[in-house]
C-alpha cells in the first residue's frame, strides 16, 4: 500500500507528528497493515487495550455508547454510527436551538444564490425544467388512419424524436461575483477518557448541520477529521479527509469517524497506536490524552486556513460551535 508522507511541526506543548489520508478507506487500510508491524512497545500498547476493553465490557459500561457492546468483536467490526436512530431525534433539537441564529443568517448574512436559465449551454443543464415542455414530434393527423394510429402507439411507448418548447435549459448561479468562498472544514474527534460515551454524538450531529447550511447556500465546503493525542511533549496526529469540496455529504463517515464513541474507542485508539508506530514513537499504555484546543492550533500552525469544530460533548457547546464558525466566516467576508 502507498506510504503516507510524514511531517513534524512545532506546537504549544510539543512537536507533532502528523500525516494525512484522502480518504477514510485509506485510513483504515493504513491503520489494518501497521497493526501488523508493531514495534515491541507498542504492540504491548495494543495487548493492553483489547484486555482494557473487554473488561469494560463486561462490566457494561456506558463508556461505548448505548446499547453496550457485548463483544470486541461487536467494535471491530463497527462501522456504522451508533446514534443514527437517534438522529431525526436529535436533529430537530440542534436545529430549534440553531433557529434563531439561522433566522438572522439565511436571508441577511448568508443569502441562497440565485438561479437564472439561459439557452446557451451556460451552467448545468436542468432536466426538471426541460422535461416540463417535452412533447414527441409525431405527425399525428397523418393519413392514411394506419398510420395516425402507428404514430400515436410511437408516443406511447416513448419512440421517436423528443423535444421541448422550453428553451432556457441550462442553469447557472445568477450573480457569480457574489459567490461565497470554500469553506475548508477540521473536525476533533473523540473524547478523553471521563466524558460518557453518548455525550459524544452530538459533534457530528451538530457538523452535519453546518454542512447542510453552507451548501443550501452554494459554499463548497471540505470536511476533515482529526486523529490526535499528546504524550512525552510529543503530538500523534492524523487527518482524514471525508468529503471533499465537489462531493456530496457521506452523512454515515462523517458520524462514524468524528463523533461514534464504540468507534472511536477501539478503532480510533487503535489508529493512534499504528499512527505512533509509523512516526517512530511508543505510545503509552494510556494512548497519552487530547489537549484543549489542539486542533485550532494545528491548523494554525500548518497555514491551512480552515476552520476547526473542537471537541464538543453536550448540545449547547456544540451548537456554540457551529454559530462561532459561521460568525467567523461572515465575519471574514468582510472586506
């Protein structure tokens, strides 16, 4: 499998080692062949989680979300957000909450585009709006009778020339100088170890929602999600692209990869395991733990001019989010 490029970067409280994927299928084949290669350091780390998590459990604990696993199994094939049958649940309430604020913003602050049609091939061509005024060219007052009736049966089944009296076809965003820019977008992933596992849900929740904002408004947006931990002054960090700015929303990566607690307790600690191993580095027992505010100052520090939703582990803060990062893009509209 292609190798990852590595890189080292200076941050507050140490360096971090990080690298990236394209896609969450590369991440995890990543993580599948370095778990096959571990140093003696950190394949101990690995021995000491699986018996870590299956005393968990057994002891049924909520640290996985609900319901509990019953095997480790169950979490090594997971691959599936754990809170999708509560998301039209849950959805409505982030959005009540988000109400006020996306009142002000959709039609004051950040405007739908609109659309204009043209007949020049401009755009995209809209089908919808062509097959409105489709009708068959059939002459259908044709003598003898026979043939009127053979003409009629073509249009019937659908046989023949097609055309439309709509002209104007092919659509396009009415005033591209008012076009918004791409909105690049950086996810934390998981939780330390005192934080329930259903308090985890609702980052992903509350991001799919932003996601839905921006692009109902023509703003391309790009969605990564980051992998991180910190032990001995040193940082371990991957990013793993979800979406990219022209693809639509796979809703399931984005809630599994960046806010599912049953994945990202056994699958994301086993990530940081083969991700610390790539870099050199033999990770603790513990898998060290995620300082506040990380992911902000990783971005910042590589320049790449994105925006970063941080752990958020109640609805309020994750909301808070989501209004301080659309607050910050208008903000940054502003001449």
């Amino acid at each position: 499998m292609r190798r990852p490029l590595s890189h080292t970067i200076s941050l507050p409280k140490g360096t971090a080692y990080y690298t990236t994927f394209d896609s969450s299928t590369d991440f995890h084949d990543f993580v599948d062949d370095q778990i096959q290669q571990l140093s003696t350091g950190n394949r101990k780390a690995f021995q000491y989680l699986d018996a870590r998590t299956l005393q968990e459990i057994q002891g049924q604990t909520s640290w996985y979300g609900s319901p509990s696993p019953k095997s480790i199994d169950d979490l090594i094939t997971h691959d599936y957000f754990l809170g999708m049958p509560l998301l039209e649940v849950i959805r409505p309430k982030i959005r009540k909450q988000l109400e006020h604020y996306l009142k002000v913003a959709k039609d004051k602050i950040l405007p739908k585009p609109k659309m204009e049609y043209n007949d020049k091939g401009l755009g995209v061509f809209s089908f919808d709006r062509a097959s409105m005024g489709l009708y068959r060219l059939q002459p259908t007052l044709a003598t003898p009778p026979i043939q009127k009736h053979i003409n009629q049966m073509n249009i019937e089944l659908d046989r023949g020339n097609k055309t439309t009296i709509i002209k104007d076809v092919y659509a396009q965003i009415k005033d591209k100088a008012t076009a918004f820019p791409a909105l690049q977008l950086y996810i934390t992933a998981g939780a330390n170890a005192h934080v329930n596992g259903d308090q985890l849900l609702y980052v992903g929740l509350a991001c799919a929602e932003l996601t839905d904002f921006m692009e109902s408004r023509g703003i391309a947006i790009g969605v990564n999600i980051i992998f991180e931990t910190h032990f001995n002054q040193k940082y371990t960090i991957g990013i793993v692209r979800v979406k990219r700015f022209e693809d639509p929303l796979n809703l399931n990566a984005l809630l599994l990869l960046s806010s599912d607690p049953r994945y990202y307790r056994y699958r994301g600690f086993k990530a940081l395991i083969a991700l610390s191993n790539y870099f050199g580095l033999i990770i603790p027992y513990g898998l060290g733990s995620s300082k506040k505010n990380v992911g902000k100052q990783f971005v910042q520090a590589t320049g790449a001019n994105g925006f970063v939703f941080e752990q958020s582990y109640s609805m309020n803060t994750a909301i808070k989010e989501v209004t301080r990062i659309i607050t910050r893009y208008t903000q940054n509209l502003t001449p």
